[in-house]
C-alpha cells in the first residue's frame, strides 16, 4: 500500500487493506455499468468509445466498496460519491446505502460542467455529488465551510481522465470535511484529481484505479 501516489490496484482491496476507521473523506466515483448500458456510449463516438472501454463496476460490485467505505470512515467522517442524472433518478445511491447502513445521506451538490452534452430531451450538463456522513451525522464542528453553495459551476477539465471531476470543488469539498493530515481516499481514482487536490491542501492520500 502506498500513500500519496498513484497505484494500480483493486479499490475494494485498498479499503480492506486500510485500518478501519482511518479516513476522514472517502471520495467515489464508480465506473456504472448500467449507464453506459441505458445511453450505449459504444456508438457514439470517439469520446464515448473510450468511456465504455474503461472497466465498468455491476451494481452488487459498487454496493461492496459503500459496504467497506463505511468501514474505513472515522466516526462522523464524511463520502463524496458521484453519480450522474440518470442514477440519481433510478434512486441508485438510496439502493447502495442499504449495504452500509451506518452510512447517511446529508446532502446533495450539483456540479454544471457549462458543456453543452448529450440527451435525447434536454443535452446533459450535469452530475451530482451526492454528500454522506457515517454516524453519528452532525455538521455543527464537522463542516467548516459555511459559504460552499449546492450548485457549482466549473469547466470540465478538458483532455486527460474522460471521467474527470472538477479539481476546485474537489478541493472545496476536502477543506470542509477535513483537516491538514488527515486522510483522503479515492478507491477509483481514474486521473488522480483528488491525488492533486490533496497535495494542494496538505492532506494525505491513499487511491488506486485497476487501470
Ligand atoms: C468514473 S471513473 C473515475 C474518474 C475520477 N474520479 C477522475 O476524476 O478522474 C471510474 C474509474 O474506476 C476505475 N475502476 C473500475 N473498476 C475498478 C476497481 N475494481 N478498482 C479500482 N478502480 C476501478 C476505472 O478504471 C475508472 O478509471
């Protein structure tokens, strides 16, 4: 296990390999089989064929890394785990949680990636980063950040990871829920923007993506 790089290794091994209790965020951004499944990425083109080439986790795979992310979080420690519209309105998280029911739903914050994306109706320009805390959930001395609005507007970083999230909320999000040294996990790291923003803020990292 390394801390503070990149690694290439099963996520739900690194959360098992973790001392329970240790982290104070967990941040997750599953590959989800089953959106690619309901908007056939595979024939749409160049962009989409490298999404749907990355390894894509079935739902009962997701719910074992919520299931051990529960384990790994500190009391009252907090999981950032993203997920698109179409997840959210299958109400995917509200299945996940059943599998760490220490685990709580505390709020919800939109990113719009000002992009101009697909979708038969209106053209997709958003995902949500769906907030959960560990119990016992309580904001007062937990969350500092008491200007962080739930609608963020930040560019889609543009080349590198086809999945990347926005480094500034990345960063925001970390500073609320943490303190310098504490630890921050990404167990499906992709392009390590949560390795940078954790260098950028002085916390420590541990995260792998199998890629
Ligand atoms: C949605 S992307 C993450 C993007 C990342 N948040 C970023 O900002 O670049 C999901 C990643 O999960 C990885 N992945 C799939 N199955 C995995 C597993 N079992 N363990 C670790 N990573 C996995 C994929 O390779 C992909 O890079």
């Amino acid at each position: 296990m390394k801390f503070n790089a990149r690694q290439r290794m099963d996520g739900l091994k690194l959360l098992r390999a973790l001392e329970p209790g240790s982290a104070r965020l967990v941040v997750f951004d599953p590959q989800y089989r089953a959106v690619l499944d309901h908007q056939a990425y595979g024939n749409e083109g160049e962009r989409q064929s490298a999404r749907s080439k990355l390894r894509q986790m079935p739902e009962a795979k997701i719910a074992e890394f919520v299931a051990a992310v529960g384990d790994v979080l500190g009391r009252s420690g907090h999981m950032v785990l993203w997920l698109d519209k179409f997840s959210i309105g299958e109400g995917i998280h509200l299945r996940l949680l059943t599998a760490a029911p220490g685990l709580i739903r505390v709020d919800l914050i939109h990113w719009n990636k000002l992009g101009f994306g697909m979708g038969p109706r209106s053209r997709g320009t958003s995902e949500y980063a769906v907030i959960v805390q560990k119990r016992p959930v309580r904001a007062k001395g937990v969350w500092t950040d008491r200007s962080l609005r739930d609608s963020w507007s930040e560019k889609k970083p543009r080349g590198g990871h086809p999945h990347a999230k926005p480094l500034g909320l990345t960063k925001r999000l970390i500073e609320a829920v943490t303190r310098h040294g504490d630890l921050v996990v990404d167990p499906a790291a992709g392009g390590y923007g949560v390795l940078r923003a954790c260098r950028e803020t002085g916390r420590e990292f541990a995260g792998c993506d199998v890629a």
